[in-house]
C-alpha cells in the first residue's frame, strides 16, 4: 500500500509505533497482534497489517537480525511526543509525507505556497481530516524532502515542453533541430530550419503559471536580432499532467504563442529607471497571446515529471 496520510493509516502508524516502544516484538504478526491487544474499538476496525508491512518497505521500521522490530527515530519521535493526539497526527502526516512523497508534492508545493489544482482530487479528499493545518504539513514535508537528487523540476517540465514543439513540428512534416539540446547559446531552444518563423524559444506553464514567464536578457536580445523570424512559444500543461506517468499528448492544454513585436513593446529599454540583470519576469495582456498552429503529435508519449524519483 502507499503512505498518503489518510486519517486511517497516520492512526495505525502512529500506534503501531507506540506498541513497538512498549516491548520488543519478534516480528509483524506479533507487533500487529500487539496493536489490537493495546488498541481501542476504533484500532479494531483498522487495518494494520498493511501499514505495518508499508512502514518496513518505507524504512520507517525494520526488522532486525534477531528478528525484532526497530521503529525509525522519526516515527518513534513523533509516537513519544506529548502534544496531545491532534498534534501527533499532524506530524506523523508529515513523516508520512516524507517517507513516500506523493508524485504531486515536488509540484504542488513551492516557495509561494501550496497550489492545490495539482492536487488530484481523490487525494485532496483522503487528506481532508487535516482541515485548516494541510497546506501547513504540506509545506513541511516539501521542506523537509528537499531535491536529494539535485533534480530541478522547471528544467524537466521546460524540456518536456521543449520535446512536445519538436515533435509538433515533426508530425506536421517539419524537419526540426532541437538546439537547446547542443547549447544553451543559441537564444531559443528549436530550429524550424524553413519558413518566415524559425526560431523558437519554448516556455512551460501550469493552470496558475500560464500568464506568465521568465525571459534571460540572451533571449530577449535574440528576439530582437531575429524579429518576426523569432517567435515565443508556449506550451500550457493540463494539472493532470504532474501527476502523469507517462505524460502524452493529452497532457497538453494549449499551445500559444508571443511575436517577438510583442514581447518588444513589453520589455522597456534600458534606462535609469530601468536595467536588465539577468533575466525578467513577464505577465503579457491575455489577448496579445496567439493560437499556435501547432497541434501535440497524438503519438507523444515521455516518462513523467515524478518517474526519476520513484526509480
């Protein structure tokens, strides 16, 4: 079974993590029979077995050499705790959480705050027992599993949009050259190599990222250098689509797309009121955004943004 902290599993690892503290238990059917023997009626309408067997899988107990179970120090912590038993649940949903981070968390939870439209629903509703305090577990446990990998998320979700334009082009009989792949010096990320546009810088967005983007002071640069041969393209991912594995062509909400002209009458000159660093952030008016021609290639398909860290 997975570890999302519903009401029931934060109840059951909590008290099995609490009997394991009372008496060694030599193994999982005698720490279970255990919990039943110290529980109350609402420990007897619970399933234990398959959160005991979980909390092994997930390192959050083992079994020793001799056979005996050992709680992890997290659990353990939070099971020793004197807070009360609401104050309890709420962190043994944060270990929970960062035990077996759901595929969703890297992507719903960020330095502004909780977006829960990445959330599927079925999940929002199992977390609902947390009420007011979810958003605060939530961030917690995004704090607290950090990035082990290194890996960078916008990077993943920018490359996927990057492969979702090129295969476009290719199902439409284009003949692409995926730059951003040799370098990133080039000022955009795809070479259409014919036609009155060629150059296209590729942005990703979300539901709630979609009025806006970043832009590096090269790439603007390079829109100016190439004008209306330069074009902004983005592509808006469905929520669906960071919780997907694999991702598809029915990930894909939109594809839109910005004129260089445009951008330029965003981007004011450089003055004393004004001075380029290294990049800007960009919120265009909603109707300076054109529809792409462009259509996702229906055989796209692509490892999900979460694959690399359940592997």
């Amino acid at each position: 079974m997975d570890l999302l902290p519903r009401h029931g599993v934060a109840f059951a690892v909590l008290h099995l993590a609490r009997v394991a503290g009372l008496a060694p238990r030599g193994s999982i059917d005698e720490w279970v029979s255990a919990a039943l023997r110290h529980g109350s009626y609402m420990t007897a309408a619970t399933d234990l077995r398959s959160p005991a067997h979980a909390m092994v899988n997930a390192g959050l107990a083992s079994v020793g050499e001799q056979g005996w179970i050992r709680v992890g120090r997290s659990i353990a912590a939070v099971a020793a705790s004197k807070g009360g038993a609401r104050h309890a649940m709420r962190h043994a949903a944060v270990v929970l959480l960062v035990a077996r981070p759901p595929a969703w968390l890297r992507v719903a939870v960020n330095v502004d705050g909780v977006e829960r439209a990445y959330i599927p629903q079925s999940d929002l509703d199992a977390l609902s027992w947390l009420e007011e305090a979810l958003d605060e577990v939530l961030v917690e446990a995004r704090r607290l599993v950090g990035d082990p990998d290194g890996a960078d998320l916008s990077t993943e979700i920018g490359d996927a949009a990057e492969e979702i334009v090129a295969a476009a082009l290719r199902a439409a009989g284009k003949e692409p050259v995926h730059v951003a792949r040799i370098s990133d010096a080039y000022g955009y990320d795809v070479d259409v190599c014919e036609g009155p546009v060629r150059f296209l810088e590729v942005k990703s967005a979300g539901p709630k990222t979609l009025s806006r983007f970043h832009l590096s002071r090269h790439e603007f640069d390079t829109s100016v250098r190439h004008g209306d041969a330069w074009r902004l393209v983005q592509v808006v991912f469905a929520a669906s689509a960071f919780v997907a594995d694999p991702i598809t062509a029915a990930d894909v909400s939109c594809i839109r797309e910005l004129p260089a002209s445009a951008l330029r009458d965003l981007v004011p000159v450089d003055s004393v009121a004004f001075r380029w660093e290294e990049s800007a952030l960009v919120t265009p008016r909603p109707d300076l955004w054109q529809p792409s021609a462009l259509r996702p290639d229906p055989s796209f398909v692509r490892p999900g943004f979460a694959a690399g860290s359940r592997s």
